[in-house]
C-alpha cells in the first residue's frame, strides 16, 4: 500500500478487457488506484488486499454514456449521490449526465455546480453534457466553447428533440471545432405529439395515443444527412427501432461521423408488455403500468431483433442506460399522464445477460458495447490498461437473483423488471481502486474527491 487506498489483487479471474482484446484467466493488480499490472504470477505485493475471483469474471467498469442523475433541482428524484451508488451497485465507474435538470446545464456556473457535488459526493465518476440550447428551447446555441473548456464532454437536449434543422446544423459546426459530439433525443415531436407509447396493433388494442417509429426516423435521416453535410460528430441516444438501426448502418458505410446507443430496456422489452405481456422475457405485469412508459417507447418484436442484430454487429456502438428515476407520485397515476423513464442503472448487466444466456451476443463483445461509450465522448475509461485509472467490476454470469426495485440505491423504483429473476450479476465495483460497490456487503461505499 503506497497510497491511501489499499492495493488491490484481483486474483485468477477470468479477464475480459476488449480494448486490448483480452480474455484469459489471470490476475489484475491495481496500485495507487491504477492499472499496474494484468498477468499471472505475481505474488501479493506487501500490504496489498487480494481478492479471489476463481470463478469470476473480471471486467473494465461499465461506462454508461446516458443518465439521468437529476441534480440539481430534482434532487426528490435523484441526487449526484444517490445515482452514482446505483451506477456502482450495476457495475458502472463512469456515467455521463444528461442536461436536463433544473436550472439546465446550459452555462458555466451550473456545469461547474455540478461537478462540485460529484467530486465531493460521487461514488463513481461524472462526467457532464451540456444542453445544446438554452433552456432546452432548441433556439439559441449555448456557449459551447465556454462550457467545452470547462468539462462538458458532448451536447444535448435530451428528453427534449432539437426539432429546428438549423439549430442542428449549426450546432454540429460549432461543436466540431470544440471535438465534442452533439446528440440528439430523436422524436419528431410534430408526430409524437403527447402519444404514450407505440404505434401499431397494441395502442389500437389499449386504445392509448401513439407514436410511429418513423417519428424517430425522420429525426435521425435529418440529422445523419446533417452530420454529413457539416462533418460534424453526431450522437444518436436511445436508437429504439430497426429502420433507424438501416439509417445508421447507411451512413457509417458513407463515412458520417456517427455513433449510436441502443438502452437495455429496448433490447429486452417489446410494446406487448405495456398489455401486460411479456416478450421476449416471459413474465407478466399488470395493463397500463406506468413503469413501462419510457420515451422513446418500447417497440415491436421486430424492432427488439434489429437492436439486438445492430448490437452484436458494431452498427450500435454500445449500450446507454438512459438512466431516468421518477419519485413515486409521477408513475403511480394514468398510464398516459406518468412521467417516461425507467430507472436502469441497477439493472442493466442483469438485464442484457439474457441475451448472453441465449446466445445472441457474447459475454465479450457485451462487455465492449457497456466500456465502449467511454469512446462517444473521448473518455479515458474502459480498459484496464496498464496505468489506466483502477475502474474494475467482478461479475458472476451465473448467479441468479430477484429484481427489488424497493432495494435500489437510486431514489428512482420506476423499474418494469421487478420481480424478475436474472441470471448475472454484478459482485464488486472498484473504480479508482476503491470497492464502491460489495454485493457481499450489501453496502455502497460512498467516495468522495473522485474528481472526473
Ligand atoms: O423516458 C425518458 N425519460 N426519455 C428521455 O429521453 C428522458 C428521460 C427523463 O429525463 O426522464
């Protein structure tokens, strides 16, 4: 132990790490919250801590390009605290913030506000967007150079679609001299409207207001035709349907600058649940519960396999919670008058296990997609290269457990798989060197001073 925290030796687990196409069984050794050493054959440094992981699975941190943490302003849903133990508790070391909390993040003072609170209250790291425009009005374009300067990793008005074409042209010129993406919450609001979820032969059988999948896929054929055109680096979140998975598979193969995210959520869960059934997961909830209202809506069967396809094959380049808690009160009234979002970081890893489990992807190339949104906005994150920072989580495929959204450590229960039994679950999140999360415990260590 050179530092204050104490050495760590993970031992004989078996090392997934895909940015430097690692999977064997060996040990990682993390010294002054680094990445000293990943091999085998070392002793146990003196003072250092072992941990066994025979058996285990040993990964980078989870990055999760999309969350809501809510602070300031909403903090009777979530505080910076709150939302980084949850990302600890589902293996997450570095999450990145959306916007839209209240006042926006849409200057200087409110993004430094921000990190403030994360490095004296985050359990993991933060890292923050900025809104595209002022007050999330889709108008006027924030200081993007000012608040690039000062940390902000990207730009978005998420939970809100930039409509204007010109706003969005502008933005991804402007953005581009900073190298900072610009990503969109991608809903024509002209055909979404207030719809619930969507369109097609369940919202005609629920009889609830709907919104078509094209509401997404003009957005995006717009915005990739506008990435094009300035060159600039555009971030398209929550992809929710196969013809926009076709969009982005099109304008990667022309060179746009384009990166997508795809949430566990629209990869497990089709519109039949909001029936009350269940595909493909089987299980059953009650009609018309507010936990499964999420925007954009969950999806046809169809739609569930293009994200999944696009996933395993790179067109989706990694998995973004969106992360979005409600308090109680915004969910338990009518299905069309809840508040969307699903609170997700907790349950993420359990979530997509599934599609391990049936051979649809890789316990590999899973990994990658959940540390590669540290590459969407540039962050050192999500590798355990040697002198990279000591953000590790140990995971067990097999362990089966039950989802108690009562038991989250995020203020957000909005979760449609409680009750559910996964299959995988996160055992120890370490990030900097410090276990901020040990399921043996069942405790989340809350640290300070993370910094970003
Ligand atoms: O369902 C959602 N909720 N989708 C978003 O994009 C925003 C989020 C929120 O902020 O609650």
């Amino acid at each position: 132990m050179r530092g204050e925290t104490p050495d760590l030796l993970i031992r004989g687990g078996r090392v997934i790490d895909p940015a430097s196409n690692r999977d064997e069984v060996c040990d990682v050794l993390i010294q002054d919250g680094r990445i000293e050493y990943v091999g085998s054959g070392l002793g146990l440094p003196d003072g250092a801590a072992e941990i066994s992981a025979e058996g285990l699975v040993v990964t980078p941190g989870f990055v999760d390009p999309h969350c809501h943490l809510r602070q300031p302003g909403y903090e009777y849903k979530e505080t910076i605290a709150t939302g980084t133990a949850a990302a600890a508790a589902g293996g997450f070391t570095t999450v990145c913030a959306m916007a839209n909390t209240k006042p926006p993040v849409d200057t200087r003072t409110t993004l430094e506000t921000v990190q403030e609170v994360a490095s004296a209250e985050a359990a993991v790291h933060v890292y923050s967007l900025a809104a595209i425009t002022m007050g999330l009005k889709g108008k006027q374009l924030v200081q993007m150079g000012e608040l690039s300067e000062a940390g902000a990793v990207g730009f978005s008005d998420d939970g809100i679609t930039l409509a204007s074409p010109a706003v969005m042209r502008h933005a991804l010129e402007y953005a581009k001299r900073f190298d900072r993406p610009v990503a969109n919450h991608c809903e024509d609001p002209a055909l979404t409207g207030d719809a619930a979820m969507n369109e097609g032969p369940v919202s005609m059988r629920l009889g609830l207001a709907a919104t078509p999948v094209q509401a997404e896929e003009v957005i995006i054929a717009r915005d990739l035709a506008l990435a094009e055109l300035t060159g600039g680096s555009y971030h398209a979140l929550h992809v929710s349907a196969a013809r926009s998975v076709d969009l982005i598979r099109g304008a990667k193969e022309r060179g746009v600058n384009v990166t997508a995210e795809v949430t566990p959520h629209h990869l497990t869960l089709t519109d039949e649940i909001v029936a009350g059934r269940w595909e493909p997961i089987i299980a059953s909830l009650r009609p018309y519960d507010p936990v499964t209202r999420v925007n954009p809506p969950l999806r046809s069967a169809e739609d569930v396999r293009a994200l999944r396809d696009g996933l395993a094959s790179g067109v989706i380049d990694c998995i973004g919670t969106d992360h979005a808690p409600h308090a109680g009160h915004e969910k338990h009234v009518e299905y069309a008058e809840a508040a969307p979002g699903i609170s997700g970081l907790e349950t993420a890893f359990g979530a997509l296990m599934q599609l391990v489990h049936d051979g649809e992807i890789s316990l590999p190339r899973l990994i990658e997609r959940l540390t590669s949104g540290a590459g969407v906005y540039r962050l050192p994150h999500g590798s355990l290269a040697v002198g990279a920072a000591g953000d590790v989580v140990v995971l067990d495929p097999e362990r089966e457990w039950v989802v108690d959204a009562a038991a989250f450590r995020s203020r957000g229960k909005n979760s449609p798989y409680h009750g559910l039994t996964f299959r995988g679950r996160v055992l120890k999140t370490i990030c900097d060197g410090r276990v901020v999360f040990d399921l043996n415990e069942e405790s989340v260590e809350t640290v300070g001073a993370l910094g970003v």
